[in-house]
C-alpha cells in the first residue's frame, strides 16, 4: 500500500494511494483527488468492484460518491 498527500503548486491538498494484491497481481489506485477521507480504501474498491485500474479526478470523486459504504 501506498499513500501519500501533497499541496499543489496553489496551496491546495491532493491525494494519491495505491495498493496491489501479490498473489493475482490486482491493483486499484486514485489520484489527484481533494475530499476523498481515505484514499487507501477508495483505491482498494477500485481494485475489487470496478474494471479499472487507476482513476483520477472527477472520475475517482464520481467513483467514491456512487460506491459508498
């Protein structure tokens, strides 16, 4: 698992996970996303329930707002 959280060049707070799964190879990820509270876990349900790989963006923020728990 990875995890990380940085200010853009505007001050502004970004984050980014991943995570991969060792024995199939599975991995989920999300970047650049600004209200999500745990990236780790969005990044794990992209990983687990949808047919992608990374999202960013909009598209992770939409992901999140459609698959809460």
């Amino acid at each position: 698992m990875l995890q990380r959280a940085v200010f853009t060049h505007t001050g502004e707070h970004e984050m980014d996970a991943s995570i991969m799964e060792g024995l199939t190879l599975d991995a989920g990820a999300v970047a650049g996303v600004k209200s999500v509270k745990n990236p780790i876990h969005l990044a794990r349900k992209i990983m687990e329930q949808s047919g992608h790989v990374m999202l960013s963006g909009d598209g992770a923020l939409e992901f999140a707002r459609n698959n809460r728990d």
